[in-house]
C-alpha cells in the first residue's frame, strides 16, 4: 500500500513540477524582427524583436541625423531650414555618446541629464515592459503627450519614435 502511495505522491508531484514550468506567457504579435520608420526633416527609425512568444524583447530606436559640413554631399531641409552635411545616425555618433544634446558633456554625461541615448533606451524598455505602446501616450493635437511623467527621465520630444514603433508593431501583428 505504500508503494501505491508514493507512486501516486511522485505522480502528482511531477504533474505539479511540469504545470509551474508550464506554458510560457503569449503575447500578440507574430515572432520576428520589424522595421518601422517615420518621415520628415529628421526621420526616426525602429526596430522591435518578436520572440516566438509574441512577446515584444527589445526596441532600438534610432534618428537620421545630418551632421553639418558646408558643401556636405547630403542637403535637406531641417528644422532650421535649408540645410547641408553628411548623413548618419545619432547611435552612429559614437554610439549616442557624440550626439551631446546637453552641451559640454564629459565622458558621456551630463550631470543630472539623461542623454539622448538614454532616453532612447528607457522609452524603448517602457514599450517592452508595456508589451505595446502606453495607451496613456496618446495623440493631442497631433502630437504625443511627453511620457516624461511615464518614464523617468525622458524630457525629448518622442512623437517620431512612438511613430516608428507603432508603424513596426502594425507589422508585427
């Protein structure tokens, strides 16, 4: 009798190991690596993983940057007008560290400040912690509320970012 149950004890334990490592949260986007991108005088780019989940694993956000050069083989109008240089990326930039949004900044940091980078990733973690864009960032006027009081720290104008996650969410789905 007790052989019948310690086998019915081990049964139930094994039913009880296998139901906690179960099945893995599903999200609901299809897996795979997408694209999405904005256009306009400083066009921004990003990329979101799928896994095979349908979970959102990561957000790279990225902008088009013109780094100014008079007679630079690149020309376009940008916020300041009519304007001339070589096209990169701001991540390019050192990977975020040249692109010194505060001025002065040493060793790629500015005291109290985030830079841009920074503020880049954290938007893109909020995405990934969310498993979508906040419905709290929604459209006013035509441009994104500032998710400065939903992430910590990010004080840039995001409209062209939340853009380009959701045109490569749209693809996901």
């Amino acid at each position: 009798m007790k052989k019948y149950v310690l086998a019915l004890f081990l049964l139930v334990l094994v039913g009880t190991l296998a139901a906690c490592g179960g099945v893995a949260e599903q999200g609901e986007y299809t897996p795979g690596v997408y694209h999405g991108y904005t256009v306009g005088s400083e066009p921004s780019i990003a990329v979101v993983t799928v896994n095979e989940n349908g979970m959102i694993e990561s957000v790279l956000i990225d902008e088009i940057y013109l780094k100014s050069e008079d007679g630079g083989p690149i020309g376009w109008e940008g916020r300041g007008g009519p304007t001339e240089g070589i096209a990169t990326t701001k991540r390019a930039l050192d990977d975020g560290c040249s692109y010194d949004m505060h001025g002065g900044a040493v060793d790629c940091q500015v005291e109290g400040e985030m830079m841009w980078w920074e503020q880049v990733d954290a938007l893109g973690a909020a995405v990934v912690e969310a498993q979508g864009v906040p419905s709290d960032w929604s459209l006013v006027d035509g441009s994104f509320e500032n998710p400065s009081d939903a992430v910590a720290g990010v004080s840039i104008t995001v409209d062209s970012y939340i853009s380009a996650i959701e045109d490569a969410l749209d693809k996901a789905q």
